[in-house]
C-alpha cells in the first residue's frame, strides 16, 4: 500500500478533485462543476483533463469507484469517492496549504492578511 | 435542424475525439466521458447558444492535449513492459547459457559414467524449467501483466539455446580428439552405421541442438506463461490486501 509521502505534494488538478470529493462521492460532471465553483472558475477542467486526472488518481489509490447509480434523469453514471490513502494526502495538503498562509501573515508578505487558527 | 438531431450529431463529433485515444483508455472511460460531455454540453451549449464557439474552443484544445498526453502514456508503459521481460530473459537466459556451457563441458569432456550422464540430462531439463519459470514469474510481478511471463519465458529459453549451441560446436571442433575416445561417443558410433566418427559427432552435435531449441521454446513458452499466471496473481493479491 502507498504512504501519503509517495503521492504527496499534489498537482493542483488532483488537489481539486479530492477537494471535490471530500464532501462525498461524485460523478464525472459533478466533479467538473464542483471545482469550478471551489476555485471562482480559475481552474475548468476539461473531460481530457478530468479523466486522465481520475486515471492516474485510481492507480495511485487516491480514489475509488463508488459504483454506478441512475440518477433523475434516468442516466446511469459511475460514481467516485475518497479513500482513506486519498483522504489522508488532502489533509496533508490541506495543512501545507495552512502553514504556507501562517508563513505569509507572519512575514507581512500580504499586508492586511489576518488568519486565526485554532487547534482542538 | 431539431434540437434532439443537432444535440446527435454533437454527441457523434464527440465520439470521433474518443475514437483517438488509446484502446485501453477509451475502454476505461470512453462512456463516462461521453456522459460528461453531454452533460457539460446541455448545461453551457443549449442554455445559450452563444457561448458555442467558446466551449468548441475549450474542449478541442483539452481533448488535444488529452489524447497526445494519454498515448504518451501509454507508449511509456509499453516500453517500460518490454524493457522488464527483454531485462529477465537476458538475465536467466545468460545464467542458462552459462548452466548448459557447464553441461556441454561436462558431457563431452569428462569420462562416460552412465548414472551422471542421466543426471546431467535430467538435471538440465528441470533447470530449463526453473529458470524459464522464475523468468515468467517476476516479469509479470514487476508489471502486472501474464503475458510478459511468456515473453520473458521465450527469450530465457532463446537465449540459453543460443548460449548453449555455440558453446557446443565450439566445444566439438575443439576437442573433437578427446570426443573421438568417449566410450558412450562410440558406442552409439558403432551402432549408427556411419563411415566417419567426426561426421557422427558433428551429427550428434546438430541433433542435439534441434531438440534442444525445441525444447528450450517449448519450456520457456509454457513455463514462462506458467510463472507469468502465478506472478501477476501474488502482485494482485498483494495490491488487494
């Protein structure tokens, strides 16, 4: 089984699918539109993008197949969702992310920048 | 034209994109993306019309990449298969090689002993399937993959023969006067009915090549695909647990 070091530090697509992700599974376009909305739609993701993404993330265990489920408008479509491996590497992420903020409000690199963080 | 017949027609061009990527992949995903960009397409495209070339735009240009970046891939995974069988046939076909240079020696330079002779003969055949069987087996655990296993099988089983069959006539032409006094080299001499004993021993030479390269293709091939089944299933069963 991979560590979270092995697939660590993530590209920024395969951050945002598992951002996408981590509040439950998804389909191909749900996904898509997720990390529109997540990212302002800085970042649209194209089918190409979007599989080849999901590809590489499912042998590297990031993610897995949630089954197929036939949605309202009577389409079949296979669903995705985290594994543990898959959550574990988002929250190290997460926390990179975290620490590289604090960095910046605590050397002023962006005047005005004011974050909290408390640990429970 | 219709809404139903245009949004067809869409999904077909769509369906030429998906054409172009590797079998594998289009295999894997080629529905799920055709779901995707139906879906993408009824969202952005038929709730307005005029955002058609923008959304042309974006998915030919990310398809493009997608199809180059997903067959790049894909030539990067062949090559790196073939370079693992091509690695452990040239590993366990030189270390047969070797093995049957030490047999040819053996065989025709040591005096004639009836036991160590079926020994030697037996022992080569079970050595041939060893080998060509761990070849099989770790090319397919290293890439998943049975039919590496028979491939690294093959090539083993090649390359020991060709190892092995050089060595023998050279080994024959050399010292084809210590060859000429082997009791067992004269024995079947007497009993073949030919004139010269370096004709028969040249003879002896050759029928033994052809049965072993025979052999040798036929082990490596099956054994190879043997120990290919066993070692993608101890790698599928590791991923699994």
């Amino acid at each position: 089984m991979k560590a979270v070091e092995d697939v660590t530090p993530l590209t920024p697509a395969v951050f945002s699918i598992l951002f996408s992700l981590a509040t439950g599974e998804k389909h191909g376009y749900e996904i898509m539109k997720q990390v529109k909305q997540d990212t302002q739609g800085k970042i649209k993701m194209g089918n190409g993008t979007l599989y080849g993404s999901l590809k590489r993330m499912l042998s590297d265990e990031l993610i897995e197949d949630a089954g197929e489920k036939i949605d309202q408008d009577s389409e079949r479509r296979k669903y995705y969702c985290l594994t543990e491996l898959g959550r574990k590497a988002l929250q190290a992420e997460m926390q990179r992310y975290l620490e590289t903020v604090l960095l910046i409000q605590k050397r002023q690199l962006l005047p005005g920048l004011s974050v909290k963080v408390v640990y429970e | 034209m219709s809404r139903p017949h245009q949004k067809e027609k869409v999904l077909r061009l769509y369906g030429c994109f998906l054409k172009c990527y590797p079998q594998g992949y289009r295999q894997a995903f080629g529905s799920q993306m055709l779901q995707t960009f139906k879906d993408h397409y009824s969202d952005v495209v038929e709730l307005d019309e005029s955002a058609a070339t923008r959304f042309w735009v974006a998915v030919v240009s990310d398809e493009v990449r997608g199809i180059l970046r997903e067959h790049f891939i894909a030539l990067k995974e062949r090559t790196s298969m073939n370079t693992t069988w091509i690695k452990q046939g040239l590993l366990f076909g030189v270390l047969l090689g070797i093995i049957h240079i030490a047999y040819d020696l053996i065989l025709n330079l040591a005096p004639a002993n009836a036991t160590l002779n079926s020994l030697f003969n037996n022992g080569i055949l079970l050595v041939v399937l060893i080998f060509c069987g761990i070849a099989g087996y770790a090319a397919a655990h290293k890439t998943g993959q049975m039919k590496t296993g028979t491939y690294a099988g093959l090539f083993t089983g090649a390359m020991s023969i060709v190892i092995g069959m050089s060595a023998l006539f050279v080994i024959t032409f050399v010292f084809m006067d210590v060859i000429r006094q082997n009791a067992f080299m004269l024995y079947d001499f007497h009993r073949s009915g030919l004139k010269s004993i370096d004709q028969f021993i040249v003879e002896d030479a050759m029928g033994a090549a052809f049965v072993g390269t025979l052999f040798s293709l036929l082990a490596g091939g099956i054994v190879g695909t043997l120990g290919g089944y066993f070692g993608r299933a101890v790698k599928e069963r590791r991923l699994a647990w």
